[in-house]
C-alpha cells in the first residue's frame, strides 16, 4: 500500500475573487513507504503548496489524499492527528523557534502529540542526534545558536514527532556549502535508520540526483512527471523547457557523447562522472 | 485603491484638510437638515471617488460594533415623550431621534474618512501629514523622523501578516492547536507565533536601519523629494464647494434650530 496518494488534486487560491489562481490542477501520483522521493518544479509550479496539502494545512479544491489509505479530510476535526503522521520542515524553519531552550522548542511537536515525559525525553534526545546538535546545546536558548545550528534545532522538532512521512521544503536554502552537505547526508542517514518515507522539495538538481530514489516533477500546477531519478534527468533537453536543468555532470556527460565519446550520459554524481571518464581514457 | 477621479486628483494635503473641517462641521450639526446637507456632500464625495458603494459599507463593518453602541446608549438618554418604561431605562422620542442622528453622523464620517484613504497612496498621505506638521518643527517637534516611522509602520503591515501567517503554519505543522479551547488556552496558543513575530521584527527593524545608514539616509534637513505635491485648480474648486456646503450647515443650524 502506498503511504501517500493523491487523487485528481485541484488547488485555487482566493477562489471567487477577481485574484483567482489556480495553483494545481488534476494531480495524481503515489509515493511507496520508504522512498526517498525529491520534488523539482520551476518558481510557482505548485511545489510548494502541494507540501502544504499533504500534511492539512490547507485544503484541496477538488480530490483527495490519502495517508496510509485514509482520506485526510474524512474527519476534518483529527487534522491534527495527519500533521503529526506527516512532518513538515518549511523553508527557513529557524524562525519558527520560540522557546527558552532548545531542549523546549525540541519537544514542542511531542508534546502537542501528548506523548509521556519519558517518551518525549528520548525522542528529543535522539531528534537532537540525528540533526547533529550537541548535548550541551539543548540547555542553552535557541536564539543563541548560529543560524546553522537554529535550523537543524528547528528540523530536530519536526524529526522528534516521528512522522511516517518526513517534508523538507528547500532545507539547505542559505547555508553555507559544508553546511549544506552535513545537513543532507544527516537526512540521509534519518531516512536509512528510520526507513520512513522523505519528501524533498530543492532547486539543487546536485543534491537531488545523489540523494532522490525518485523525482516529481511539476510544472505549471500540473504533474510534469514521477520517475526514478535515472529517468527524470534523462531527459534533460525537456527539463529545460519547463525551466529546469540537470546536473552540471551528467550535462558534460551528454555533450562529451554527441562529441562521440563512448561514455554514459546518464551519470548522476560527480564521482560517478570521474569514473566513467578515467575508465574512457585508460 | 488607484484610480483617476476628480478627489484622486486632490492634493492630499488639501483632502486631509478638508476632511479636519468635515468632522469639525459634522459635530456642528444640530438638527436633521444640516445633518441631511452634509449626507448629500458625503454622498457627492463617495460618488466622485467612483469607487463602488459597497466597498464603504465594507468599512462600516470594522465599526460596527461602536456604531450599534453608541446608537444604543443614545437612544436612552434622550428627553421628550416617553413611550416606553421599564424600571431605570426611559425610551423617549429624544432618544429615538437620537439614536438615528448618532448613527448617521458616525456612518457618514467613517465613509468620509475611507474616501481619503480610498483616494490616497499610504506614502502620499504621510507625506502631506507631514507638511502639514511642518509648523509644529519650529516647537522642536521631529516632524520628518514622525512621518518616516509612519511610513515604514505602513509599509510593514502586510510584511508582518504574511510572516504571521507563515510563522502559524509552521507551528500547525508541529501541532499547536489554534482553533480550539476556551480564552486562555487560546491566548496561549497565540505565544508560539508571537515571539518568533517579534524577534523577526527587531531583526527586520534593524536590518532596515543598517541599509538606511549605509545609504547615508539622515533625516529631513535639506532632502528633496521625488514627489512634490503641488495645489492645482482641482483643490481650489473642492475647497470651494466645501466652503459652500460648509456655510449651508450654519445656516442651516440658525434657521431651523428646533428641528430635531
């Protein structure tokens, strides 16, 4: 069974006003346990407030989405309860903190969940592991912290309530290059140990290719395509049509091959591009 | 909201000028026919504005609740024929000619005043505060630094709701339950998106002053403008025709002081 499906989605913002807009339109896909699935779309293509569907925020014009078989808006009342099986992290999530400590801001997701002191206590302190923050850090304020450290304090409070389905919306936005790449091979590892499923929306098509089992791509409000990575960049001279681009490797890749150079243009990563061209010349 | 109508022409110093002698006048009305004299300028206004009707009474409803207040306390402290008793509460027929002159006079000096700002760009208006206010420097009043935090007050509004609206979205998503509870529950609720609003706040507040200093901005003394407001013929025939009306309502008064 899939942990996420949505069904003929339609989204309009102010509907019935002079500013009516639609911002998606007749969406269907579905999303397996345990993927690791990236979200790609130009500016405006609907990325973001398909996120927003997902977990509750904000409710669908028309269709259905179904977490783990269930239709979300079946009970409008226990929307709380999707939002706790659906983690959202929203892009700059630092400055959402609020609390004294970061220990406090941390189980802020726990608790509204009414988890007991103990539970709440280990998932704060494994949260807290996985983001990379140290254990002193939780005793001091989080507007103390570099903003680095804020953000992975703001993503330990959404990992902390355990969702099935964890959000990222553009996670690595504003950080500096190493921190970036910590703050993506921690998600990696959160997904591999916790084998739930990941949504990563990014404009980093880099980041995308080394880490996405499968890619959704939207364009226009409308589900462009959902495929394996593989197969979503390899069809690069479309993706720029829609205003998008594959990675800076896998781009030399194809052009070293209509040079008429025997490599594979469908590499993905910068190691795998380096292999395939020392493999070539030796 | 833009629009190319004779009162968007006006200068907005002579609109808030005017405006300052409207309410003068409009609490100058003693009786119903000069209260209906300036009804029919307040309608001549809103017509001229071109903007459809049903946006002031959109405007009515943020008052609304003062209006039906006032209105009520009015109608029992009125003299007259009493027509109703019951315990300490008289209902006269003062009280009800009362109830409906208080009503009219609010309403009408809402529309008036939603006219202005209809008309009006937010800059604009700051602006012409603060010419007006010129005078008041001579006092040591920092007319130009008042008007600049006006002007940024304004601009910042709706910066501020979509960042409060993020900030409750972020905090749904973790949970908090906003919708539900009684007063105090809600009130606590309201704490996860207030600090974060207001640390936001005083970031943004001095990210605004540091660009302001790097662009060497230091307040009134010898700064042009890019807009310079200028009278022209418009003004003179509004200030005109509201002299007119003006002189109607006092005499109005004079005339038929007992119609009420």
């Amino acid at each position: 069974m899939s942990v996420v499906r949505a069904e003929n989605i339609r989204f309009v913002y102010g509907g019935g006003t002079s500013f009516e807009k639609t911002a998606l339109d007749d969406v269907n896909f579905e999303i397996e346990e345990g993927e690791f699935v990236g979200i790609i779309g130009h500016t405006g293509s609907g990325k973001s407030t398909l996120v927003q569907l997902l977990n509750g925020l904000i409710r669908p014009t028309e269709g259905k989405i179904y977490i783990n078989g269930k239709d979300i808006w079946e009970e409008p009342k226990k929307i709380r309860e999707v939002r706790f099986k659906v983690g959202m992290v929203f892009q700059y999530p630092e400055y959402q903190l609020f609390e004294e400590t970061v220990y406090k801001d941390i189980s802020f997701g726990p608790k509204n969940m009414g988890l007991e002191q103990d539970e709440i206590d280990k998932r704060v302190r494994s949260a807290a592991e996985f983001t990379g923050l140290r254990e002193d850090q939780l005793e001091s304020s989080p507007f103390e912290l570099s903003g680095g450290e804020k953000r992975r304090a703001a993503i330990a409070g959404v990992i902390a309530m355990d969702p099935d389905v964890l959000i990222l919306d553009e996670p690595t936005a504003g950080l500096d290059p190493l921190g970036r790449d910590a703050l993506l091979s921690q998600i990696v590892d959160y997904h591999k140990v916790r084998k739930n499923t990941v949504l990563l929306v990014s404009h980093s098509m880099e980041d995308i290719a080394r880490i996405a089992d499968r890619i959704l791509v939207m364009s226009k409000g409308k589900k462009w395509m959902l495929d394996t990575t593989h197969n979503v960049f390899s069809r690069g001279k479309e993706l720029e049509n829609i205003g998008l681009r594959v990675p800076q490797i896998t781009k030399i890749m194809m052009m070293l091959r209509q040079k008429g150079i025997n490599v594979d243009p469908t590499v993905l990563t910068v190691e795998q591009g380096f292999n395939e061209i020392v493999n070539y010349l030796s | 909201m833009p629009g190319k109508s004779f009162i968007h022409k006006m200068d907005a110093r002579a609109k808030i000028l005017l405006l300052i002698v409207y309410i003068v006048f409009i609490f100058l009305c003693y009786n119903f026919i000069s209260l209906a004299v300036m009804t029919a300028f307040t309608v001549l206004v809103i017509a001229l504005t071109k903007i459809s009707f049903i946006k002031y009474l959109k405007s009515l409803k943020v008052i609304l609740v003062i209006i039906i207040l006032t209105g009520i306390l009015n109608l029992f402290y009125g003299s007259g024929e009493v027509l109703w008793e019951w315990w300490m509460i008289k209902l006269t027929t003062g009280g009800i000619s009362n109830y409906f002159f208080v009503i009219i006079r609010i309403s009408i000096l809402m529309m008036v005043s939603s006219a202005l700002t209809y008309t009006t760009s937010p800059t604009d208006l700051t602006d012409a505060i603060e010419r007006l206010l010129k005078p008041l420097s001579f006092f040591h009043v920092q007319v130009h630094e008042i008007a600049m935090m006006m002007t940024i007050a304004l601009r910042f509004i709706p910066v501020l709701l979509e960042e409060t609206d993020k900030i409750m979205n972020a905090q749904k998503a973790r949970g908090a339950d906003m919708e539900s509870g009684n007063i105090f529950q809600r009130v606590k609720a309201l704490i996860p998106v207030l600090i974060p609003l207001f640390v936001s706040s005083f970031r943004r507040a001095n990210d605004l002053a540091m660009a302001m200093e790097c662009r060497c901005y230091n307040g009134g003394k010898n700064r042009t403008r890019m807009k310079i407001l200028h009278y022209s013929v418009t003004d003179l025939i509004a200030l005109v025709f509201s002299a007119v009306m003006f002189v109607g309502v006092i005499l109005c008064n004079l005339y038929f002081p007992n119609f009420v």
